[in-house]
C-alpha cells in the first residue's frame, strides 16, 4: 500500500463505534503524530493520489499533514555519548523470592566493587562525554540494590561531585522493594532527591504470596512520604492480580493518596505463557482491566502507565536504545535483565568490562552490532505493523524469552491495546 510506504497505516476500527461492518479505519501516521477517522473510500482516494492517479488539493493538505515530521524527535542512540542514563546493578543477591522474578537465575553472593563503580562514574559523568546535557543514574536489581547500601551510597555521594564540579544537571533514580530501607538511608535518598520505585503488588494478600513482608514496605512508604521522598508504585500484573486492577487502584488511593503514578505491567514468564489460549486469555483480561483500573485513576487524579502507554508517548527505532548497564561483575550490558554470567544471553550482550588495572575498555564494534539487531525497521516481522515506531519491536529480553508463536499472541495484544488507547486519544 503506498500509504503504508509513507509510515501511514490504516488500521480497521469501526467495531470500536459499533459498526456491523469494519468499514471505519484509524489513519495513524506515528512519524507526524497525527491521525484521524476516515471510511474505506477516503482511504482509497489516499492511496489513487500517492499513486498520482488524482488531483486533490484537499487530500494534498491532508497527506501533507499525516506526512510531515520535520518536527518529530526520533529517541535514539548513535554512540555511545548519547546515553544518558547509567543503570547500576550493585549486586545479584535478594531477600525476597518473588515468584517471577527475571534474575533468579542469576543469584550469587557477587556484588560490585567501588573500584569499578567509580571507573565508571568517572566515564559517564563527564562534560566532555555528554556536552552538559542533564543525566541520569538509577540503583537497579539484578538483585536488591539497598542490600550494597555503602555502595549505592557512595555512588550517590561521587555521582554528585562529579556533576557539581562540571555543572551537570544530574538525577538519580532507585528500584526497590521498600523492605529495607532506614532512617539513614531515607536522609540520604532525601538529600540527593532520589526517586524510588517501589515494587509492591498493593493488595495484602497478593504481596505475601508473591512478594512478602507487605506490613514492612507499606511502612517505608509511608516513612518515605513523611520525609518528602516522592515515590512511584509498580506492581506485576500476574493471573492471581489480573481481575483486581482496579480494586489495586482504590487500595492505593485509600492507603497512599500522595502517590500519583503507578505501573501496571504485565509479568513476562515463558515458563507461564507457552501455552497459546492461556496466554491470549490473560491478555484479553489484562487489556480490559488495565482499561477500567487507568479510567478509575484517572477519575482519582492518578495515572496508570504500562510498556503501552510509555510507547504511544515517544518515537522510537527499537523498544529500548540498548542500555548502558553496569553490572556486578564489573561488565556493561545492552540489558539490565541480563547481567549475570549464568543467564544464558550473558555472552551476547555484555559490550565493554573492567580490567585488572581498572582500566575501562568497550568493544565498539559488539556495540554497534547489538544496538542495530533489535530494530523494528529491521524486523520483516514489524513491516507492516502501525506500532513498530512506538514498539520499536518489543523487548529485547521478552523476545528472547518466548517461543514465536507465544510473541505473536503477545504482539497481537500489544497491538489491541495500544488502538484502544489511541481512539480515546483521538
């Protein structure tokens, strides 16, 4: 289809609107970020006049407008001097056993060294490298990253110096379970203007038997909202929570009304989804859901967000820009889900280490290769799909979880639910 050719994709959507007949299409043009409503025979007279079989001046407007992106801002990584965000990964050891949890493979006593840490820091958090662009630097698991407290401390503490002296605008993020943290530690997160993520499933009974020690983490929460921490929420969507979504939201808008964002993931576990129909019935449920719980927060002044919603906000040439990713061992990742030498993928997607002398070498080369493979523009899969500029061909670490024909029900989902959301856009 010539519009197709243009980034332009008609997507049927007339049983959105109670149509017998699905001869209504979205015209969706993610490269312009516009779109609009049209019946079958305005779509035809598109393609006759991208063909030059018609003269129209007000189809000529109309393209003109589905087409122009001179002032589109496509997010991408070039080099390696325009990562912005360092992901640290201070250890692989955990005190919960969550029960899908993607690193438990991975678990060791292992935890980053300062040396490294600092090798680091002293690369990303420099003028030179990043033009004095605003940076970002968020403590992640791997496994619990406030267990390696002195370290991300310390990261905290020579992160800020650095910048301070080079007039860096930097900020720091941490995702935690919320079932460790001090007084202490509170203090210091509050003084660097941390933003926490807590993972926290919100219902009682969903945390302790997913999660645990719900009591202990709603109790940093609330230390955290007393001491001005702003923090967000994210919780797992499991079949055990499914159904529960929105009963999730009146949960948190009683118990933490200062808590404004939340992300309602769905969980990835190929050892759950390898089954066909049970897969595309929790995606089905998830999709309606997720729908009821984001209106009722919205009605409560809240957001709801999800890997979707995330992905209609940008443009993109793959689902992520590849990461820059220290983990434990001392190594850089292209994927804060692999880090750990006994993950299968470990070998594939570490582009740089550190070596004895703490001296930082990247394999520029394995960087560019890993950085093109995952791009939807270069997946015969996402041609012809409307959301692979959003998308950007899905997660690196899921598509290499699930089995093709699992990903194709998951694709599908994806697809249905990113048209429902952008209809209520429209």
């Amino acid at each position: 289809m010539e519009l197709e050719k243009h980034n332009i994709f008609t997507i049927p959507a007339g049983h959105h609107f109670d149509k017998r007949k699905c001869d209504f299409y979205l015209i969706y043009a993610p490269l312009s970020g516009n779109m609009m409503m049209a019946d079958e025979s305005t779509v035809l007279k598109m393609e006759q006049f991208l063909q030059q079989k018609t003269d129209d001046k007000e189809l000529e407007e109309m393209l003109h407008t589905l087409t122009d992106n001179s002032e589109t801002v496509i997010e991408t990584i070039r080099h390696l001097a325009d990562y912005r965000v360092l992901y640290v990964l201070p250890n692989y050891t955990c005190n919960f056993t969550c029960s899908y949890c993607y690193a438990a493979k991975g678990r060791s006593n292992k935890e980053l060294s300062l040396n490294h840490l600092k090798v680091v820091l002293d690369y990303f958090v420099n003028k030179q490298r990043c033009e004095g662009k605003s940076l970002k630097i968020s403590f992640v698991g791997g496994g619990e990253p406030m267990i390696s407290w002195p370290l991300v401390k310390y990261g905290l503490e020579y992160a800020s110096l650095l910048a301070e002296k080079q007039g860096i605008d930097l900020y720091f993020g941490l995702i935690t379970n919320g079932s460790i943290i001090n007084g202490e530690m509170l203090e210091t997160l509050s003084y660097h203007r941390v933003i926490p993520r807590i993972s926290f499933e919100v219902l009682e009974e969903i945390q302790n038997k997913q999660r645990g020690q719900y009591h202990k983490v709603c109790k940093t929460m609330d230390e955290m909202l007393q001491a001005g921490i702003y923090c967000e929420l994210r919780s797992m969507i499991t079949p055990d929570n499914v159904h529960r979504m929105s009963e999730m939201i009146l949960e948190m808008v009683q118990r933490f009304p200062a808590i404004e964002h939340y992300y309602f993931d769905p969980i990835t576990d190929a050892n759950l989804f390898h089954d066909i129909d049970f897969t595309r019935d929790f995606y089905r449920s998830y999709h309606l859901n997720f729908i009821q719980a984001r209106q009722l927060a919205n009605e409560n002044g809240k957001e709801v967000r999800n890997t979707v919603t995330r992905g209609l906000e940008t443009v993109v040439e793959r689902y992520c820009n590849g990461e820059f990713c220290l983990t434990p061992e001392g190594t850089l990742s292209m994927c804060l889900e692999v880090s750990s030498p006994k993950e299968k993928e470990y070998e594939k997607l570490i582009y740089g280490y550190i070596d004895e002398n703490n001296m930082l070498h990247i394999d520029q080369n394995k960087f560019y290769f890993l950085k093109d493979k995952e791009m939807a523009v270069n997946n015969p899969h996402c041609t012809s799909c409307f959301l692979k500029w959003n998308c950007g061909g899905g997660c690196l670490a899921i598509n290499n979880k699930y089995a093709k024909d699992i990903l194709e029900v998951v694709c599908e989902a994806t697809r249905e639910l990113a048209l429902e959301l952008l209809i209520e856009q429209l």
